[in-house]
C-alpha cells in the first residue's frame, strides 16, 4: 500500500510540475510547508493545550500568507489576496462558532473523538470542544485562497487595461468575478464534507430512517455545519477581498487622460 502512495505522489508532483512549470513547483513547495505546518506545528501545539480554534485560526493563516508569497512574490495583489483569506475565514470561524452554539454541538460524541477523549482522561491537555471548528477553518482554507487570489488578479488585472476606471466601476467589476465563483467553490466546499459522510448517508437510506433522524444524527448535522460554515466564508470572502483589492488599487487618483500609470510591476 505504501508503495502505491509513493507511486500516486510522485506522479501528482511529476505533472503538477510539467503542466505549471515554475508555478506548479512553487506551488508543491507551498503545499509541503502547509503539510509540514499542520504535522509539526498544529498537532504538537494543540496536544500542549494551546488554544484550539486560535491556534488553528492563526497558523492557517500564517501557512497562507507564506504560501501567496511564495507563489507571487510581495506586491498589492499579493497583500489582497492574503487579506481576503484571512477575512474570509475569520468569518467561516465566527459562522462555524455561533452554529455550534445555536445547535449545541460539541463535536464530543464522534467516534472518532473517543480515543482523544481517553487521551485527554491519561493528562494530554488537548482542547476537544474546538476542534470541530478548527477542522472548519482547515477545510475553508483552501477555497478561500482560490477565490481571494482569483478576485485579486481580476482586480490587477482590470486595473492595468484601464487605470482610470471609477472604484465604483472597478467594484462591480470585480464582485462579477467574484459571483462566477461564489456557486462553484461553495459547492465544492459542501460536496467535500458529503463525500466524507457518503458512508453513514448509504447506511441512513438503506435503513429508510425519516428525514429528520437522518439531519438530526451527529454526522449527518455537523457535516451540513461543517459546509455550510465555510461556504459563510467563501461566500462573504468575494466582497471583503473586491472591496480590499479596489481601495489599494485606487488609492491614488487617475490621470485625467486616462493614460496608463507610470507604474505597476506587481501583477
């Protein structure tokens, strides 16, 4: 089974690299060091008792800046880009917060917190109530970025062609983009977390369980949360990073010709 793990990685970094040349190996290198950072730094931190959705939060959000750096250098689409998916999971932290609250869902009768249970009983001080959210704020992480640097390069992009375009303008321009990608990235968001409930959703219907046991089951709800917590974020993400992009862009006013500025060498 290992071997066929190797094979399968090394044929995903094989054509990560010869479909995006420099940008696919900069991205492989941006992948690594998210891994790296949740299996060295997360994991061990929470196991010490650190705080679990804050660590979580910042730590997600450190792996993305360095990730957008690494990708695109230091520059306004870069600073866009980094700020939109910090907004956005902030709000799929605070959606995924009050949902548990609302529902009162603790994420403590999983089976697969039980071992963790035992841990914490044996003196590991590991905060369980957080990590439903903590996984929330993972999973969003990714999404988020896609449509943060998307919206940022659209935004870059559409400056360039034309600098002296309104903030106004620039803005509906740019939530557009942004509402072609809200339905997609909010579907792949939820589809994931059904995926990985696919198994107890066959089991709930081949039992022909009512539709409310099947919602109310631990499961079955905290995946609906799960999803729908970070589709919050991705969804909300889309003007938080239109509006960052546009003001930096426009900071300065255009000229009144509506030649081109002298210079924008960050996109």
């Amino acid at each position: 089974r290992s071997t066929a793990i190797y094979l399968v990685l090394a044929a995903f970094l094989l054509v990560t690299v010869l479909v995006g040349g420099k940008t696919g190996a900069k991205s492989i290198l941006g992948l690594i060091l998210t891994v790296a950072a949740l299996l060295t730094l997360l994991i061990p931190l929470l196991l010490k008792g650190w705080p679990t959705v804050l660590t979580t939060f910042l730590l997600c959000s450190y792996v993305a800046v360095v990730c957008f750096v690494i990708l695109g250098g230091v520059n306004r689409k870069i600073l866009c880009a980094c700020l939109g998916t910090v907004a956005g999971m902030a709000l799929a932290m605070l959606f995924g917060l009050g949902a548990q609250a609302l529902a009162h869902v603790d994420g403590l009768r999983i089976s697969d917190v039980e071992p963790l249970l035992q841990l914490r009983q044996s003196g590991t001080p590991i905060g369980l109530r957080g990590l439903l959210v903590a996984g929330i704020i993972i999973s969003a992480l990714g999404a988020v970025m896609d449509v943060a640097m998307s919206i940022a390069s659209a935004i870059a992009e559409i400056h360039v062609q034309n600098p002296a375009l309104s903030r106004r303008a620039l803005f509906r321009a740019g939530m557009h983009v942004g509402r072609d990608m809200m339905g997609t990235d909010s579907n792949t968001l939820i589809l994931a977390f059904a995926g990985g409930s696919i198994s107890m959703l066959v089991l709930d219907y081949a039992y022909n369980l009512p539709y409310r046991q099947i919602i109310n089951s631990n499961n079955i709800g905290i995946a609906i949360m799960q999803g729908l917590s970070g589709s919050f974020g991705i969804v909300l993400a889309v003007p938080v990073t239109v509006l960052l992009a546009v003001l930096l862009y426009t900071h300065e006013p255009a000229p009144a010709s509506g030649k081109p500025l002298p210079e924008l060498p960050e996109n």
